[in-house]
C-alpha cells in the first residue's frame, strides 16, 4: 500500500513540476512579447492560462484521490494539504501572466523607446520572479527548508525593484503629462510581476508548513 502511496506522491511532485514549466514559459513569452510589442506573441502566451488551469484540475484530483484512497495521516496530510494551496496561488500566476500579455495587446501602439520608460527593470522583475516560482516548486519537491526560505526572502528584491519603478514613472509622468497614460499601463505590469513575486512567497510558505508543520511567522 505505501509503494503505491509513493508512487502517487511521485506522480503529485511531476505534475507539480510540469504546470511550474507552464507557469515558467507564459512569463518569459509575456515579457518577451512585451519587450518586442510582439501582439502574435502576446496572443501565444495568453493560450498558457488554458493549460495552467488544465493542470491546476489534474492536480486537485490527484490531492483528492490520494486523499480519499490513502487516508494520509500527519506529516503525509501536510504534504498534500499544502500542495492543494501551492496550485491556488500556481494558478494566480498564471492569471497574472496572462494579464501582462493583455497588457501589451493594449499597448501595441504605444511607444516605449521615445518614452524613454526603462524596460531593463521590467525584465528584472520577471526574472526574479520566474526564478522564485521555479524555486519555490523544487524546494517542495526536494523538501528543501533553506531553499523555501530563500524564495520568501528574495520577495524583498522584488518589491524594491517595483517601488524604484513606481517612483520613476511618476518623474515620467512630471516630465511629460503625454506619459501619463503609458506610465499608467506599465504600472499594472509591474504590479502584476510584484504579485506574482507573492505567489511565489505564499507557496514557500506552504512548502515549510508541509515540511515542519507551522507557518513561518508562528
């Protein structure tokens, strides 16, 4: 009975793995798209959400099936637990993504370059980002404490990359009152890539629940 319970437990950490893949590729062609106003592009990461959300079901009967057939108790209940709360905010992500390829569909016409609005720190954020989803789903996956808090630290950087952002669209915005409506849009984006960042913290912290049993700030 337990080979069969492991087996599951394997099957649950590979499609766990797969939908951070997803989540992985829809960022990178969101802000690729964004970069290049690639609106083909942009249309193409959108698609992602459908197979994010696909996978978020597959997960949750997975959780359910092992649930209802292995009757998990302690440590084993936590691990399942936590991984139906991981794919809640895996699939937020995945909304977020979406929401910047949207973003740069509704920008298609805009000019980021005579604007002169540093992309450089846009790109950054989805870096860092995508690094910490990525993270966060292996430090479950090998039950990694340190790596998991790692991820949970590195939402710092992420958040100080928004806030410097943030404060240089509003000099654009004194500038040129014309930037406005630009600064505007961009703003949404870096909001999304700080939620994302979010996300991200929330599954680390149920990556240590899982493994010890308290959320980090007990």
């Amino acid at each position: 009975m337990r080979n069969r319970f492991d087996r599951q437990l394997l099957e649950l950490n590979n499609e766990l793995i797969q939908m951070g893949s997803l989540i992985e590729q829809a960022i990178e062609m969101g802000i690729s798209a964004l970069v290049k106003q690639d609106v083909e592009k942009a249309e193409q990461a959108i698609k992602f959400d459908v197979e994010v959300d696909e996978q978020e079901k597959t997960i949750e009967a997975l959780c359910m099936k092992l649930l209802l057939q292995q009757q998990p108790v302690a440590k084993d209940l936590r691990l399942i637990s936590a991984a139906l709360k991981m794919i809640t905010d895996m699939e937020r992500i995945g909304d977020h993504a979406a929401d910047i390829s949207e973003m740069t569909i509704l920008m298609a016409d805009s000019d980021y370059e005579k604007s002169a609005i540093n992309m450089e720190v846009i790109k950054e954020m989805a870096k860092e980002t995508t690094d910490m989803v990525i993270k966060s789903v292996d430090a479950f996956v090998n039950k990694d404490l340190e790596l998991a808090r790692w991820v949970i630290n590195r939402d710092d950087v992420v958040d100080d990359l928004f806030d410097s952002f943030r404060k240089e669209l509003i000099q654009k915005i004194n500038e040129n009152v014309k930037n406005g409506e630009m600064a505007t849009d961009m703003l949404m984006v870096a909001k999304y890539f700080e939620r994302i960042g979010d996300h991200a913290t929330n599954i680390a912290e149920w990556v240590i629940y899982s493994i010890t049993g308290k959320h980090e700030d007990e």
